[in-house]
C-alpha cells in the first residue's frame, strides 16, 4: 500500500530528525509493521528490533505481560499493549514503540469483541504512553493492513507532538 510506505517514510524522516531509534511488539499483524519499516532503505539507522509475540506465552516471555492481565482482561486489551509497548522498550535499545494485538478474523471474536477489534499501545523513553482501540471492518488481509497503517501514523504523530518536523 502507497500510505503505509509512505508513512514508514515519514516515520523514519521524523526518527532521524528526533535521533531516535524505534521497536515494535506485533501479535495480529505478524510483524508486518517492521516489515513496512524494514522496506524503507537505511531503516537500520532508526529501527532496532521486532518481537513478533503471537502467542500469550511469547507475549510474558519476550515483553514481561503479566499473567494476571492476559487472564483477566485477554490479550487484545488496552493492558496487555501498555505492557507490551513498555516490555519492548525495556528489552531493546529503543526510544519509542508501538504494539498492536487484535482479532483480524475470520475466527477469534467474542462478543464483545469482534472481528476488526485491535488495541494498539505507544510508548517512548520519556515516559509517555497512549493506549487506544479500534474496530476496523474488513476481512483478515484489510484488518491487517489498516493496523499497521495505524501503528505507524501513531509513532509519527507522537514524534510531531515532540517537535519533530515530519514532512
């Protein structure tokens, strides 16, 4: 997709801008927002790393969520991606990150929580976090796709918030 490239631009424009480097923790996109950060040539100078943790047992093991939430609330929740996005920046050499768990179909929905349903985490090293959820209509391919449009523009917004002149 013409957008997703040109954000994964964008983002990496603003992270040299920023120096910063970033990270990601994917579940429902498979790792296919650093694939659209990696398909972006000299990427490597503003990304370090992708935990592709699909599974609850990857998710506490590679990214520290805690049992308690992925019990309590499920691993698609507003908590399980704040603990994502925090444990991935504690397990790299990031500045900021995004993760992004969700059900993209065709199986997996309850009811309160259908097909399209994906909560997306950010966080950075000052500190900052913001959680939100979306429900995006679609099939798997199109869920998939428009999360990772918006992980990425999540991560270029906060670097404008912070000043980073984004073209």
């Amino acid at each position: 997709m013409e957008s997703t490239i040109q954000l994964a631009t964008l983002l990496g424009d603003a992270l040299l801008k920023q120096g910063w480097i970033a990270t990601t923790a994917e579940s429902c996109t498979g790792g296919g927002v650093s694939a659209a950060i990696t398909d972006i040539a000299g990427s490597s100078a503003w990304f370090d790393r992708a935990f592709i943790t699909y599974s609850n047992e990857a998710k506490q093991q590679m990214l520290g969520v805690s049992e308690h939430a992925l019990i309590a609330e499920g691993a698609v929740s507003e908590t399980v991606v704040e603990q994502m996005s925090t444990g991935a920046l504690l397990h790299s050499m990031a500045d900021i990150s995004v993760a992004i768990s969700g059900i993209a179909g065709p199986t997996g929905a309850t009811e309160t929580k259908p097909v399209g349903t994906v909560c997306f985490g950010w966080a950075d090293k000052t500190g900052w976090h913001q959680q939100t959820t979306c429900i995006f209509a679609g099939d798997r391919t199109q869920v998939r796709a428009l999360a990772i449009e918006k992980a990425l523009s999540g991560m270029v917004e906060r670097l404008q918030q912070l000043g980073s002149p984004v073209m």
